[in-house]
C-alpha cells in the first residue's frame, strides 16, 4: 500500500500536479490521455508490495548511512548503461549480496518510470526501503533539461544531442556522482512492485507481444524494442 508523508504530498502538488496517487494505484493525466497503474496496458505483478518513490521520499546515501563504503564501491565498479534497466539492477543487486549486504536490506522493483507524457517500463533496487538506486537513469537528463529551458533550444535533434553529449561526459564519471545514487533524481518518479528483475523482462517482453503498438512505445523516437532515439544516438557515439 503506497503511503505518503506531507513532505511528499507537498512536492507532488508542486511540482507533479499531473499526478493522483492513491494507496493502490497511481493516476496520471496528460495530453495524450490519461494514465493508471496498474491497469492492462501498464501492469504491476505482485501488487501488495506497490511503492511509489520519488525525489522527495527517498534519500542519499551519505558516509553515515551503514555500508556506505561498500556500496558505493559496488555501485561504482558496475558497468551501467541506459536502456538497459534489468540488467543494470541485477549487477547491482548481485554485487551487492556478493560483497556481505544482507538480502533482507535490498529489495528489486519493477514498475513504470514516471517522465514524460507516458510512463515506461523500469527496473531499480531500493536498500532498506528509502535509498533508491537506478543505473539507467542520468544527472545529464536533468542538466539538459535545465540548459535547453536557458538557452530556448526549441529543434529535438538538437536537444538529443546535447542530451547525447552530456550523458557521455556523465559516463566518464563515477556512476555514484552521476546516477540515483539514494536520492531518486527530481526529473522522475517511480511506481513499482517487490519483482525479481528477470521475471520484469519477461513482463515487458509479453506485453509488447501483446500490445505491439503500446502508447508508451510506438512514439515518434522510439525503435522496435523501446529504446529512444538519444539512447541509439548514444550507442552509436560509443561505438566510435
């Protein structure tokens, strides 16, 4: 059952007024029509462990917090890339249990990643209930966002690659200092449930077999297979 404190309450009316979030589902509103998760286009599995995380309700991992070191070297030695949520998490998850992190601290989600007109299919962990962690996810994005409002850059192909660029200067950094490291980053909320990453991939995979044109994929910017014309621009810069 999501339950939120008034902090976060406060935030969501600030700054995500498009959101509803009620103890069992998340209702989202927008030009291209409204959004609910659950629902059949954008399922959750095991839904009495629903959770909804965002900038407000999650924390960083700080030098206090136990196991910091570890984690962050952990964290740190993976090699994350976006797109490539589930397996991003299960490196983590693994490397994590591997290096003495109790199993009963971290927990894997899947569920949909809140940015944007429609929600996409994510995977992230979570370590003792309120530091979120997300390889797939970058501080570039926010720093383009806020570059693109001051210097009004209007063209797409022009705010894709300066998004591309950023991001590329984000992976010449630690991932501790350029990913959601803790704290969940402002641009994005999560709404999910307790799921073991591979059996999310499966979900994806069996929902786009059935719903190969879901309005979360058949958007201009997306290929075949989800991924958005800046993460391709991306891949293609690294190949070089």
């Amino acid at each position: 059952m999501i339950q939120l404190d008034t902090v976060t309450q406060e935030f969501l009316a600030q700054y995500a007024p498009y959101l509803k979030v009620r103890k069992d589902k998340i209702m989202i509103k927008s030009r291209g029509g409204n959004v609910t998760v659950p629902s059949k286009l954008y399922p959750l599995t095991n839904k009495r462990t629903i959770a909804f995380f965002c900038f407000a309700n999650t924390k960083p991992l700080t030098p206090e917090v136990e196991h910091y070191e570890t984690i962050k070297r952990v964290f740190d030695e993976q090699e994350l890339m976006t797109g490539y949520c589930y397996r991003n998490t299960e490196r983590v998850y693994a490397g994590l249990l591997e290096a003495g992190i109790p199993q009963e601290d971290l927990k894997t989600y899947v569920g949909w990643l809140l940015s944007g007109s429609r929600p996409v299919h994510h995977c992230w962990l979570v370590y003792k209930d309120e530091y979120l962690f997300d390889g797939s996810t970058f501080l570039a994005d926010l720093q383009a966002r806020e570059m693109i409002h001051e210097q009004k850059i209007t063209d797409m192909q022009q705010q894709r690659e300066l998004l591309t660029e950023l991001m590329l200067e984000n992976m010449k950094q630690p991932n501790s200092e350029t990913r959601a490291f803790g704290k969940a980053l402002p641009t994005y909320e999560y709404v999910g449930t307790v799921c073991v990453p591979n059996d999310g991939r499966k979900i994806y995979n069996e929902l786009i077999d059935a719903h190969p044109n879901h309005p979360s994929y058949n958007q201009a910017g997306q290929n075949p297979h989800g991924a958005s014309k800046t993460q391709e621009m991306l891949y293609s810069k690294l190949k070089k």
